[in-house]
C-alpha cells in the first residue's frame, strides 16, 4: 500500500522536473536576426559641408542599429560597394568560441570590393552598449561605424526601472578631408588632427558650416536612457547637459553602481549608459555638449559637439552660454571618476545570478603582461610600437595559418617579449600567447603625451588599477580587488598606467590595441593566442562553411589539412532553424508532461 502511494507522487515529481526544464529551454531560446548591409561611398551626406566620401551603410550613417536581445544569433550580410577590400568589427562582442566572426585582419580575410560575406556570431551571454565600426585601412576615419544594443531577457530584471525611451549617442572626432588623403599622410611626421566633433553623424548645433544638427525629444517628467558611445578616432571627450545630471548604470556589459554626475569623460572606442530625467520646470531646449579633452577647443569651436535636448512641448530654443565642464587639462577629475565606477555586486547581467558571484578577489595570477606604447622611426617612417615593436599586418590572417599550419611561415608564437620592450625598434608580427584558463594580468603603460584607450577582443576584463609614472611590483596594493569594473575598453593617461586581470577562457585569436585609429594604424597592436589542444567543437567552433580565403591560402588552392582536425560544421539549414527547433522541442516535452500530470 505504501509503495503503491509512493510511485505516483515519485512519478509526478519527476513529471514536474521535467516540465520545468521544458519551460527553462523555452525561456532561454534565442532568436535569429538577418541583415543586409550594403557598404558604399557618399559624397551627398556632408556632415561638415565639405565635399568628402563618407561610408554609409544601407544609404545611412551612422549606420542602423543593430538591436538585440542575449543570446540572439546575428546574420550579417555584408555587401562590399567600396573600391577597397571591408572587414567589420563588433567593439565589445566577445564572439565567445568563435574568434572566426571577430571581423579584424588577424582573424578575417577582406571582403573584396564587389563581393560579400555574412557575419554570424552571437551575443552570448551579454547585455550592453556596444558599437560596430570597419576595421582595416583606416575606414572607421570615412564612417561605417553604428549602434549596437543587447537588452536583458525578460527573465532577467533590470536594475532600474524602465525609461520611457532609449537613445543612441554616436559621438565622435572628425576629419574634414577625405579618410583616403588622412591615411595617406600618416606616416609623414606633421600629426593631423580631426577638426570637428559630431553626434550621431551630424555636425555642431548653431555652427554655420553644419549641415544639420542632432536634437532628442522628450516629454518633462519622464526618465530616459542614453547610450553613449565614443566612436571617434582620436579625442576622449566630456560629456553634459545643460541643467541635467546622468546617473550611470552601464558601461560595456556591467551593471555599475549608480552614481550621479554633472559630467562624463568618454574615451577612444568606450560606450556608457545613462539616465536622465527631463526634471525642468521650464520646459525648452536644452544643450547636449561633447567637448574634447587636453584640448584649447574654445566654446564655439567645431570641435566642440552640441546637439539638442528638446522638451516635446517646448517653444524656446537653447540659450545662455554652453554648460561648463571640467578644465580638459585637468587629469586628475578623469582619474578620480574612472576609480569610482565599481561594478553593481548585487545585480545580474546577462544571467540572474549576481555579478559578485564572480570577482577577483583571490584569484592567482599565471602571467604577467607589460606592455608599453610608444612611438619610434622605422626605416625613416613614424610607426606606433608596442615593446618596440611595430605591428606588421601579414597577408595571410593568423588565425587562418593557425588552424592550418600552427602559424607556421606566417608568424612565430612570442616572438617578442610580453614583459620588456626591445633594444632596437622594428616592424613584426607580435602574437603572444596566454595560458588558457590561466589568470592573467595585463599592465599597460602609456609613454605617449595623449590619453591612450585600449581595447581586448573576445573578453571583459577587470580594471584593477591605474597610476601615474612607471608601474611596479609594488603598485599591486593600490589594485581595486573587490569591485573593480569590467569591461573591454580602458583609458591609460600619459605617463601613466592601467592594469587589468582577465581569464583566457575563450581559445581564439584575438586583438589586443590601440582603439585610437591613428596609433592602430601604425602599429600600436599584438595578438594573444589562447589555445585549447582539445578539437571538441563545444571548445571553440569550426571555420564557417563560407570562410574566405586570402594569402598562403588563396581560394584557387585547398589549404592543407588542419593540424588537429575538427568536426565538419552543421549544415546553415539547421543552423537557420536551431532556436526553432529548441522551443518546438520544449514545447511538444510541455504538453506531453502536462499530459502526463492530468493522467494522475
């Protein structure tokens, strides 16, 4: 008789079990965005007035936004119309297992003028503000350049509550030359500097050579989220708004703690999220301004952005003088705000367990990198160095060489030291491998005279600390161990260091460099290889089926085969159809459980 009651309750709670996976699978599928973009040179946009080829995307630019959810599969169809080879990279995308989709010249060979590809990666695990620019021959300086958001899944609560609207705030330097007659001069020992600085594509309000100018409407009362990306070349700018403080609450991936500012400093390549209310009781226009930093820029110059916070039932324009920043000499006010952005413990991200489940406070270091920027003359020419070496970008991508030939003929494995810099300068291809799953620390020291920003392919990273003058062992007890930020992009002041922890857990090829595109350009770049001996494709993916073949590996001669052979990808078709397939599945395993229940 006992037995006889036990079984069925066994039965139901095993029934229940398994519905609740059937729901969680449900929960957690993942949709399928596909894009085309067709890339192409404009000379009727003319942000600044000035006759100039600007790249835009579907006819836009900036270019459209790409706007998903976590763990969305993202298609992008690539339409090549410029007269020079393309490649696209996601800026903060950390392309998990996949370093193939990454879209840079180590891992990718160009998209040939006329032709196209399909990018295909996912925003697995992520939530953020991210931006997506081209990579390669100095494009970004033309434009190509456009908003990414991950949003939170519905199961996954904000920390926050939610704005009445969302905003995307592409600001960035800007050539009034064409990118190609810049790229051209580079190398030549005049420095040429952009001279404006544009939101959202469009120049300075009031400015008399601006073809038109930014404006955002909103309704008094009402709360707004603004993501804020520098997608410029090469100015740090502080951002503000007339009358109206921001509360951060995100910066590339992170819940942070919420703190309220008058002002925010934003870097080469970084992206923030901000809220603010329109808290006014005189309902006008307000000004919107991004002001360069280490700069003379006086209030009506170009290179100060201004664009427009327009209260919906406003009839008076903007007016008074401009809302006053920080002295952008004044270092210190940049250093003190960076160190007091901590990462929010107390909430998730991406997933629903707290950010502070996961932290830096014990955990043992492997390696140590120290790495110095700095500029040199090679062969009579400026170049950007990182130890003294000056990246050389090979003709075959090194990813393509490592899966085929373990790198060979194309570049050595640390070649170049991690820790010290060279005697004499030279031009060469520096990958550097890091132990994977091993702690790293990367230390960057910043022997320029402008602030540097450094960005990290494939991972966020933890900002530890940053000082002034040379880094040393002993600079370790000033490291921030318990709630430091993590993110992909950091700022290194000149004369000045910042040093990050990172785990190498996701095997690839990836960039580490210079977000300003002029020191990128020149040299100030490395590779880190992350390498995992297992072939299992749950490790890190296969080449797609549509790989493009360039150097050592030309379309017209099959490569030989991979070193370790891996499994042959999925077929596109069940690729296309894998979420669909998942949530046919839980759904059918639903029913059938609830089936089952009712029989009890």
């Amino acid at each position: 008789m006992v037995a006889c009651c036990v079984v069925p309750k066994l039965e139901q709670f095993v029934t229940y079990a398994i519905v609740l996976l059937a729901l969680s699978v449900t929960i957690a599928t993942s949709d399928d965005i596909f894009l085309d973009w067709h890339v192409s040179l404009d000379f009727n946009v003319q942000p600044v007035n000035a006759l100039q080829p600007v790249i835009t995307i579907n006819g836009m630019f900036p270019g459209p936004l790409i706007n998903a959810t976590t763990n969305d599969n993202i298609n992008v169809n690539v339409f090549n119309d410029l007269d020079e080879p393309l490649l696209f990279t996601w800026n903060g995308i950390e392309q998990r297992l996949n370093s193939w989709q990454d879209g840079v010249s180590g891992t990718n060979c160009p998209i040939q003028p006329g032709k196209n590809w399909t990018y295909v990666f996912q925003a697995k695990d992520q939530i953020g503000t991210f931006s997506y620019f081209p990579s390669i021959n100095f494009l970004k300086a033309g434009g190509g350049f456009g908003p990414i958001r991950v949003n939170n899944r519905p199961v996954i609560s904000v920390p926050f509550p939610k704005p009445e609207a969302e905003f995307d705030l592409l600001i960035g330097d800007w050539y009034q030359s064409s990118y190609k007659d810049i790229r051209s001069r580079l190398v030549a020992s005049d420095v040429i500097f952009p001279e404006w600085m544009l939101i959202n594509g469009k120049g300075p309000y009031m400015n008399p050579i601006s073809k038109t100018y930014e404006t955002f409407s909103v309704t008094q009362g009402k709360t707004y989220l603004l993501r804020i990306s520098n997608v410029g070349t090469a100015w740090s700018f502080n951002f503000r708004i007339q009358n109206h403080q921001m509360v951060l609450v995100e910066t590339e991936g992170s819940y942070v703690d919420q703190i309220q500012l008058e002002s925010l400093d934003v870097h080469v390549g970084q992206s923030y999220s901000v809220l603010v209310t329109a808290n006014q009781n005189n309902a006008a226009d307000y000004y919107i301004v991004a002001s360069p930093k280490l700069s003379i820029a006086t209030n009506n110059s170009s290179l100060v952005g201004i664009a427009v916070l327009h209260y919906d039932n406003s009839t008076t324009p903007a007016n008074g003088s401009l809302p006053s920043g920080p002295n952008p000499f004044d270092l210190q006010f940049s250093i003190n705000q960076v160190k007091s952005i901590r990462w929010n413990l107390t909430t998730g991200a991406a997933r629903p367990n707290p950010q502070g489940t996961f932290n830096v406070t014990n955990v043992t270091i492997s390696q140590t990198f120290i790495l110095q920027a700095s500029t040199a003359t090679i062969d009579r020419l400026s170049r950007y160095t990182v130890n003294n070496v000056s990246y050389l970008t090979p003709d075959t991508p090194l990813k393509l060489a490592d899966y085929y030939a373990n790198g060979s003929g194309v570049y050595e494995l640390d070649a170049y030291s991690k820790n010290s810099s060279i005697a004499n300068a030279v031009r060469g291809v520096f990958v550097a491998s890091a132990l994977h799953k091993g702690w790293a620390e990367i230390v960057l020291q910043n022997n320029l005279d402008s602030i540097d920003s450094w960005h990290l392919d494939g991972y966020s990273f933890f900002v530890v600390g940053l000082g002034e003058g040379e880094w040393r062992p002993e600079s370790r007890f000033t490291y921030n161990l318990y709630d430091p930020v993590a993110r992909s992009t950091v700022q290194v002041y000149p004369g000045g260091w910042s040093a990050l922890y990172v785990f190498p857990d996701n095997p690839g090829m990836w960039n580490l460099r210079s977000q300003k595109l002029r020191n990128w350009y020149l040299g100030e770049e490395l590779y880190v290889r992350v390498y995992d001996p297992d072939p299992n494709p749950a490790k890190e993916r296969p080449p797609p089926q549509n790989l493009l073949k360039c150097g050592k590996y030309q379309p017209s001669t099959p490569p030989p085969a991979p070193s370790v052979s891996p499994p042959p990808p999925n077929p596109p078709s069940k690729a296309y159809s894998l979420h669909k397939t998942r949530s046919l599945i839980a759904i059918i395993t639903t029913a059938i459980c609830f089936f089952y229940i009712g029989l009890y």
